[in-house]
C-alpha cells in the first residue's frame, strides 16, 4: 500500500526556461485541439466554412476561458478576496466546466449571426466535439488531484479494476477518494459515443437537437457525479453544478419539444442553407 501512496504524479509537464508547463493545460489544449479538428471536418460536410470555425475558435477559447475563471472565482470570493494576485493563476486549476460553456455560447450566437450561419447549427456541429474535449479536460484535473470524490478504500479502488498510477494518485490527503474525474470523463466519452453515432441517421435530428441533446447527456450525468464530489462550488449550501444542472436539463427537454412543434425547422443533414459557399 505504501507504493500507491508514493506514486503521485508530477503535476508538470516540462520546463521553457523558467516556465513551468503543467500538465493541466497541456491536456486541456490537446482537447480543445481535438475537438476543433472533429468540428472542421464536420462543419465541411454541412455547409460551414473551415475559416468560420477558426475565427469563430479565435473569439471563443478567450471568453470561455475568462467565464470559467470568472465563474470559480465568483462562487470562491470568500477566498479570492484576500488572495487577489491568485485569481489569474488558472494553471493551478479553478476553471468551471459550466462557467466555459456560458461564455462560448455567447460568442458562438454572437459570431452566427454577424457571419449568417444558422445559431443551431453551429451549435450541434459543436456539440459532440465540446463533449468529447470535457471528457479529455478531466484528466487534466487528474494530473492535479483535484475534482474528486469521498473517502474511500483502497479495496474499492482495486474492485474497479483502475491502473495503479490512477489508484495512487487518488490516494489524497491522508485517504484514497472516490476518482470522479474518471467517472464524468467516462460519462462524457460516452455521450461523444452516441451523438456521433445517432447524429448521422436521416430524419432523427432536427438542427438544434444534438445540442439539445449533448446539454441533456451531460447535465443528467453532471448531476449526480456532482453529488460525490467534496469540492463543490456552493450557493446557500446547495452545490451550484447541481442546481444548474436540473435548470438545463428541464430547459433543453422544453425547448427540444417546443422547436419540434415548428414543421418549418430544417433537418440537421440539411446543413446551412443560407452560406454554403467555401
């Protein structure tokens, strides 16, 4: 047991001079560079230009980022307030998932439409790539041990059949934790799985309703791994990612049924209609 309780991972990458690259923003950029490649070439077979995409990325990775960071730190004032230089350090971890994803949405809308792209469209072309980078994101929590869960046993780690430098690095102040990262990166790979799969059939998605349907997968799964977790962001001794979670759960539930009452919505396979040229 002594091994596992040694091995914790080294939380940087590499050294550039004096700079110290962690590991945490190496993971998180690899994501981001995945899923942007992933929305290219879809947003090719649907009618949105590549420049589109990389001018849309330009505007968005900022202000997702500073909403995450913004996000956080808000809900962590009672800290940040007499540690005003460690806002910025965001290498150090302290970015919200949710906070990111409100900021890209403002810019994606913002963007469709000085650009005439259809919002929806934009969005479920997005969607599963978004997901698939929260799932790779997570590891990057993984690096710094943080998002994770309860005490727990070394024995219910093992019954997960886990790797061993995911068993010892989840060995944490004193106590193994239950690893929640691994539990929201699995979920989100698996809703990349069925989006990418389903996304694809004739006559099933409306545009918008893979959107819809990537904020349902995430925010039920978001739900209860949330519940596990000891690190929450608090609001009136509610976790906040929970309240969230069941607004936009309910939220995409509604405006999935009221968009489908409009016969006049076109097709996600119909891609866009009104630039289509390259």
């Amino acid at each position: 047991m002594f091994g596992f309780k040694s091995l914790a991972l080294n939380p940087i990458a590499f050294h550039l001079g004096p700079i110290e690259v962690h590991w945490y923003g190496v993971i998180i950029a690899c994501g981001v560079m995945l899923a942007v490649y992933l929305a290219v070439r879809e947003g090719k077979k649907r009618g949105i230009a590549p420049d589109n995409i990389y001018d849309m990325i330009l505007w968005a990775l900022p202000a997702a980022l500073i909403c995450a960071r913004l996000y956080y730190v808000i809900f962590q004032w009672s800290y940040y307030k007499n540690h005003l230089d460690q806002i910025v350090q965001i290498w150090d971890g302290g970015i919200a998932i949710y906070g990111s994803l409100i900021g890209a949405m403002i810019v994606v809308i913002w963007f469709c439409r000085r650009r005439f792209i259809p919002v929806w469209l934009m969005l479920d072309v997005a969607a599963p790539t978004v997901i698939l980078g929260q799932s790779i994101g997570r590891w990057g929590n993984f690096m710094n041990q943080e998002a994770f869960g309860k005490v727990t046993s070394l024995a219910y780690l093992q019954g997960l059949h886990l790797p061993h430098f995911i068993i010892s690095q989840m060995y944490i102040s004193g106590a193994y934790r239950q690893p929640t990262f691994l539990y929201e990166s699995v979920w989100s790979f698996l809703g990349f799985l069925v989006l990418m799969t389903l996304r694809h059939n004739p006559q099933l998605f409306k545009q918008g309703e893979v959107f819809l349907g990537y904020v349902m997968w995430y925010s039920f799964g978001r739900f209860f791994i949330e519940g596990m977790r000891t690190d929450s962001l608090m609001l009136l001794n509610l976790r906040v990612s929970q309240i969230l979670s069941i607004f936009l759960f309910v939220g995409a539930i509604m405006v999935l049924i009221y968009r489908r009452r409009d016969q006049t919505n076109p097709w996600y396979l119909e891609g866009n209609t009104l630039n289509v040229q390259f």
